[in-house]
C-alpha cells in the first residue's frame, strides 16, 4: 500500500494518537495489574496479529518470516521487553513520566549505533544529547528521594527506562542486519514480541484478577491501541523521511500526558513538565536541523547554501 505524502503524515497522527491511549485506559481499569495487565494486552495484541496478518500482508507472511536468522529473534525479544516494561512502568509511575522517558530512544539509538555500526554523530545530535540527558537527569533526580521500592516513582522510571533501551538495541540490530542485506520485516518481529511478553509474563499473572471490564478495555489496547497502529506506522513511515518520523512519533508524549491530564485527572507534576521539555525540545531541534541541513545540501530553495556536516 502505497500513500501520498499527506497521507502518510495523517496516518502517523493517527498512530500516535493510538498508541497515546495505553495511559489513559490503564488508569480505568478495575482490579487488573502490573504484570497481569501486560499479560492480557500482549495476549489479545498476538491474537489481532494472528488474525490481520493471514489479510494484510497475506498468508505468506509467515512463510517469509525469517525463523532462523538471529536478528529477527533479536527484534522480537526487544518488542517483548518494550511491551512488558512499557505497561508494568504505567502501573508504578504517572504516563508522563514514561512517556518523557521513552522518548529518548531516537538518541540512545544513535549513541548505540555510533559504538556498534560506526555511524557518525553530527554536533548536532550531540547536542541534543546533551540537553536531553539534563532533562532525563532532573525526572530521575527530582525522585532521589523516594524509596527504591514497590510502587514508587523512581522504580516506575527505571522500568520505563528500559523500553528506550530495548528500542535503541531493536534498531541497531535491523540496521547492521540491513546493511549486510538481511531484511527484517517488523511486524512479524512485534508478533514475536507479542507472543514472548505473554509467555513471561502468564506465570506472574496469576492468579488472574481482571474483571469482564478489564478484559474489555485490555483487548481495546491489544487491537487498537498495539496491532493496528504497529501495522499503519510500517505504512505510513515508508512514505515519509527518518526526521518527519521521529518528530511526528514526539506527538506520543503530549497527546498521552493530555488523554491523562483530561481522562484521568493525572495532572503532570512540575519536574514532568520541566525535564519534558527540555527532552522534547532537545529531540525537535535535532530532528528540524537535520531535516533542513539536509534540504540545504540537497539545493532545495529556500534553505540557504550547503553547507552541512558529513556527520548528518
């Protein structure tokens, strides 16, 4: 399936406002928990999957999948703890704290692939590193003071933090197996994904707890908030530029802390709000001065003489 440009920009709206509601419906749900929450997203997500992969891309889907290349393995464990750090950090913690703390993934991901693959950082980036660390810095160190343990803030973040570094890993993994020729299709690898995170996580689930309301909202979050969006966002991001991805994907961030501010009175604290945005801002700049060093270099009007940095 192939989108015009517009198109394609819409449809990534669309994906982040889909993946915004984990926050929210989390914060509605009755009896379900911590791992038993993950257990059931994961689960109804590998049954959406099961079910739209055999339509789109077709049954060949599984014959393609490459069963015994590690990468993909790779890629699917990634998913799995991504999946399950993501929603057992929303039962410790507020959705702004995670949602500022996984978006720093884009530059983890550089500084991985820079020690892995070889792939040069532009000051630029560097920079933003920079800004971005102090933001993540303030967050974590604003919550020093609350004790390391069972529901608190600081553990929340420190789960959280572990889906920015299974991403950074996931995506060094399918760019160094790219660049060797290997193809690694995503989607099948988050079905992989899909389906670890619900074996890990079946054992802690139980005994299970969720009532029919639960199970309800955890299957709206399994299709429509993982499979379906998981799926546009391979078709969206083939018709857009790395940098317009990355800077549509920051609208996670506020329309997840605004579904949780309006549909769940969780109003950001002050460090969320400080320490967001010097992230985001850090992450905009970065990704807008790429995007127009690389228009200048390319002589498109309007954006002065090339002259950018080999790094970019």
């Amino acid at each position: 399936m192939k989108l015009t440009h517009g198109q394609a920009v819409l449809t990534m709206v669309a994906v982040t406002l889909m993946w915004s509601v984990a926050g929210v419906v989390t914060r509605h749900l009755q009896y379900a928990h911590s791992f038993e929450v993950t257990f059931w997203r994961s689960f109804f997500t590998t049954v959406s999957l099961l079910i739209i992969l055999p339509v789109w891309p077709g049954c060949g889907v599984f014959r393609a999948m490459r069963w015994a290349s590690p990468a993909f393995w790779i890629s699917g464990v990634c998913w799995s703890v991504m999946f399950t750090a993501y929603m057992v950090a929303l039962t410790l913690t507020s959705v702004g704290n995670v949602l500022v703390t996984m978006s720093v993934s884009p530059l983890l991901t550089a500084l991985l692939a820079r020690v892995v693959i070889g792939h040069p950082i532009a000051p630029r980036t560097w920079g933003a590193i920079v800004f971005a660390g102090l933001g993540m810095g303030y967050m974590f160190g604003s919550q020093v003071h609350v004790a390391f343990g069972p529901g608190s803030t600081l553990l929340g973040l420190a789960v959280a933090a572990c889906v920015p570094m299974a991403s950074a890993v996931n995506w060094t993994v399918v760019q160094r197996s790219q660049a060797q020729g290997e193809k690694i299709d995503l989607v099948p690898s988050v079905l992989v994904g899909a389906v670890l995170s619900s074996l890990l996580t079946l054992p802690l689930a139980v005994p299970f707890v969720a009532t029919s309301a639960d199970l309800r909202l955890l299957a709206f979050l399994g299709l429509f908030q993982l499979a379906i969006p998981c799926i546009l966002a391979v078709i969206g991001a083939n018709a857009l530029k790395a940098p317009e991805v990355a800077l549509l994907a920051l609208l996670e961030v506020i329309f997840g802390i605004l579904w949780a501010w309006l549909g769940a009175n969780e109003v950001p604290a002050r460090e969320v709000l400080m320490g967001g945005t010097l992230v985001i801002g850090a992450l905009a700049g970065n990704e807008l001065l790429g995007w127009r060093g690389r228009a200048r270099a390319a002589g498109v009007p309007g954006t002065g003489p090339a002259c950018t940095s080999s790094a970019e």
